[in-house]
C-alpha cells in the first residue's frame, strides 16, 4: 500500500475527505454483501428442511407404499431361553420346534508350555524349539483351493506365525501369561471347520508350541470336545432341529424357515419341545402408522411456522461499523430474527404444504367400495390446525384419544383391506414427493427447493461483490490523485508567492 504524505500544502485531512467521499460508494457493496448473506442463509434452511422431508421419504414413506409393511406378523417363544424367534408376512400359525444341537465353532487350546518362557517376539526354532525348515499348512472348510503354508526358519518368530493364521482365515492367539496357543474356527459349523499340520511329527513339530496336527477327520468329529495330551479340541458343528417334525441344519445359530426366523440358544431336552406361535403384528402396524403422522405433522408444523413466520421488514443486515457496537447476543437475536424470517410467504414451500394436504385426501376403490385414510379414523381436524393429522382413539392425543379407534380395529379385522388402502394412498404421496424432487434447470435431484437458482445467484453476487472491489480501489485512487494534483498546485502557488515576495523586499 503506498504511504501518503497528504494535506502538506493545503492543511487539509485529505484521508477523512477521501474516507467520507468513499464511504457512500462503499454502502452499495456492503449492501450486495448483505443480500449475498441472507441468501446463503436461506439455503441452509432450506437444507435443514430438505434432510427432514428427504427422511420422511426414504424411512417413511419408502416402506409404508408397500402392502406386506401391513401385513406383519409375530412370533412369540414358549421358552425364551432355548429360542427366540421372528417372524415375516409366509409364516402363520403354531410352530413346535425341537432343538438336538447348536452350531459351534472349531477351536483348540494348545497346551502350557511355560517352561521355554515364549513371547510374541520369540524365535521358533531357537526358543520354542521348533525344527528348522519345517512348513505348516492350515485348509479351512475342506477345500484343498484354501491351503496356505508357512515355512519355519531361524528368524521366525511366535508373532510371525500368529499372523500366518491369521492370514489364513483363523482367529490366533498366545497369552504369555499361561504359557497358550489359542486357534479357532472365525465362524461356526462343520464347513467352517480347518485342518492345521506340520511336516514334522515329533516334538520339534507343532507340539513344541503345545499343538497338534488336526486332520479332516478331527476337524468335523461329532465329539462336543475332548482333551488331548492337554490339548483341548472342540469341533466345528451344524446346528439341528426339528420343526413340526422337519430335519434342519445350519451352520450357525440362526435358522430360517417358510418365514419363520430362529435365533437358537440352547437344546431341548430329548422328547420336548419349544413352541412358536405366529400372529398378526397389529401392534407393530398400528406403531408404524402412527409414527408416520408424527413424522408428518412435525413437518407440516415446522413448514407452516417458516411460511407464517413474522416479518423481519425493519431489522436490515448488519454492517461492520453495526456490529462493533453491539454485544456478541445482541447480534446473535438480531441475525436470528432475519434467518427466521427467510421462508416468509416462500413459494416453494407453500406448494409443499398444498401437495402434503391433498395428498393423504386420495380416495382408494376396494371391491367396489371407496375408502380413504379417514375411513379408518386417520384425518385431519380444525381448520386452524392447518392438515396435521389426528388418529381417532390415539391415547396420546388430547382432542380425540376419547374417539372409537376405527384403526386399532381394522388392522384386527381386516389387515388386507387396511394394506390395500393405506399402500395406494402412500405410494401415491411417494410418488408425488418423486416428482417435485426431478432434477430440473434450476434444481438437482433429490431436492425439494431451487438449490440451483440459488447457487447462480450467490455466484452472481460473488460477481457483483469483485467488480465493486475493483471499482471501489480504482475511484480512491483517483480521488487520492485528484488532491495530490491539488496539493502540488498549491504548493507550486506558495513557492511562487514566496519568490514574488522576496523579489520585492517582502521576506
């Protein structure tokens, strides 16, 4: 910035002059900042609100169109502590489920071997004792394609081999503190199981670690465990039952059939069984529909408070020169009141309310017969309320828990009816909400509001903003040469008066 020696001759304050002149000019970029920021403030609201109707989209409305989020069904366990069980819209009726077996996991506890001292950083051959050059070899699941292979050399160490089987697909482990190998099986039941052996029999071969080779045939014996020289084994096994006298097997503990899921948890004894019982989930229909008018009148709510907010006509945009005289609050509430004034009489957002409104009116044609959401006790109340919903018998509602629950007793007594009505009317609400989120010329897709449109014109803005920058630098500099002109003339002038003067004796 260059250094100015201003006023020299003429005793002006040429830089508070030239301050005054600028600051006039310098309001009308300030004022394209102001707008450029109340802008960027609506967008983030209009963010914020699209994330709310987006969720009720996507975790709403996305199941609610389809007819089997009507059709739920429940199962309930005679003993919790051998099975749970869930159940989908296939299942129905009365199950009697006999537990042989559970799935389990191939492991094995190696034995101590604290007398060499191991850890992780021991050598094999020279501290566990392991012969040289050997190899050791893992398969998993039977399956030859999964052989992997390890050489033991001097410079092996316990964690080198660790993260050998690790590597290949098992979980291994060495507590120093013991003086323990521990290998198993990731995952549970007989193709899951592994094979773990060595080239060398003796004790220089895995038995120097306090492990033993493990053929196919330990690795899927129908043994619960055994021991071993020390050696704790348990082999990888299937679990088995019999539901309404059906053989099944899985290798984990979660059995799936005819719509029927298991989470098995412990055996039955020999003769009994454990009984499930499937029934409609009315409860849990009822559950979702009514956290749908929830999510939905929060919504139509916050939309109806932004549109009918008040009017922030009399707080402008606050300058710099503003803000250093107010407190850090002050400016906190005075920001706030413009921000939530920004979706004031918003176009947008009033068409939303209007397509919430009329959406849920739909009218749906069973048998012959018409029906809408109303027809089931679902509507909206006063005028005043402006289309938020009441469920009739809704405990939680002041104004109409005392009204006979028409939605509690369909979903009892017709839940097929109840599925056909309220999937058409949500798929129609869905399918609207598609709609108005197409990618357009001045909006992306996904989104609710001009996202585009107003993108552009917050860039125009950044426009705008530079060009009176520039315009701004270049007029104060004329300015600044304008009475750089006048200083030297005046000072040209008082060089002449004093010369005049001492030509005539005057000095």
């Amino acid at each position: 910035m260059p250094i100015r020696l201003s006023g020299m001759a003429s005793g002006l304050d040429t830089d508070a002059i030239i301050k005054e002149l600028m600051s006039a000019q310098s309001l009308k970029k300030t004022n394209v900042e102001g707008n450029k920021k109340k802008l960027e403030w609506k967008k983030e609201k209009w963010e914020e609100m699209n994330t709310k109707l987006y969720a009720l989209y996507t975790e709403k409305l996305s199941s609610l169109k389809l007819q089997g989020s009507y059709l739920t069904h429940k199962a309930a366990s005679s003993d919790e502590s051998k099975l749970s069980a869930s159940a989908e819209a296939t299942a129905n009726g009365t199950y009697t489920v006999e537990v042989k077996s559970l799935a389990s996991a191939q492991y094995m506890t190696g034995r101590q071997v604290k007398d060499k001292n191991l850890t992780k950083s021991s050598k094999l051959v020279e501290d566990a004792k392991m012969g040289n050059g050997q190899t050791i070899s893992v398969t998993r699941g039977g399956d030859s394609e999964s052989l992997k292979t390890f050489e033991v050399t001097a410079e092996s160490t316990v964690e080198d081999l660790l993260d050998f089987l690790k590597g290949a697909g098992l979980n291994a482990s060495f507590s120093a503190e013991d003086g323990r190998f521990y290998v198993g099986a990731r995952t549970s039941g007989e193709e899951n199981s592994f094979t773990l052996q060595s080239n060398y029999s003796g004790a220089d071969g895995l038995a120097a670690l306090g492990l033993m080779d493990i053929d196919d045939t330990l690795a899927k014996n129908d043994q619960v465990g055994s021991t071993v020289d020390d050696i704790a084994l348990v082999a990888g096994k299937n679990a088995e039952v019999y539901i309404n006298g059906a053989y099944m097997t899985s290798s984990n503990n979660n059995i799936r059939a005819n719509g029927l899921a298991l989470d098995l948890k412990g055996t039955t004894a020999p003769g009994q069984t454990v009984t499930v019982t499937v029934t409609n989930d009315s409860e849990g229909v009822y559950n979702k529909i009514k956290d749908f008018v929830k999510s939905y009148n929060e919504l139509m709510n916050e939309m109806y408070d932004k549109y009918n907010a008040a009017s922030a006509r009399d707080y402008q945009m606050l300058t710099d020169d503003d803000k250093e005289a107010m407190s850090d609050k002050q400016i906190e509430l005075w920001e706030d009141k413009i921000k939530d004034s920004l979706l004031r009489r918003d176009d947008t957002l009033n068409a939303l309310m209007t397509t919430f409104r009329s959406a849920l009116q739909k009218t749906v044609e069973v048998d012959g017969k018409k029906y809408s959401l109303s027809s089931f006790g679902v509507g909206t109340g006063v005028y005043t309320e402006h289309g938020i919903l009441h469920i009739d018998g809704d405990e939680e509602d002041g104004m109409y828990g005392s009204k006979t629950d028409k939605l509690k007793s369909a979903i009892d007594q017709d839940p097929e009816l109840v599925a056909k009505v309220f999937s058409d009317v949500m798929s129609d609400f869905y399918k609207t909400l598609s709609d108005k989120m197409s990618a357009s010329s001045i909006s992306s897709a996904l989104t609710f509001y001009n996202d585009k449109q107003i993108q552009n014109q917050i860039t125009d803005y950044d426009k705008t903003i530079k060009t009176w920058e520039t315009r701004l630098t270049d007029m104060e500099e004329k300015y600044y040469k304008q009475f750089s002109a006048m200083e030297k003339a005046m000072a040209n002038l008082q060089s002449q008066q004093n010369q005049l003067a001492g030509l005539l004796g005057m000095a």
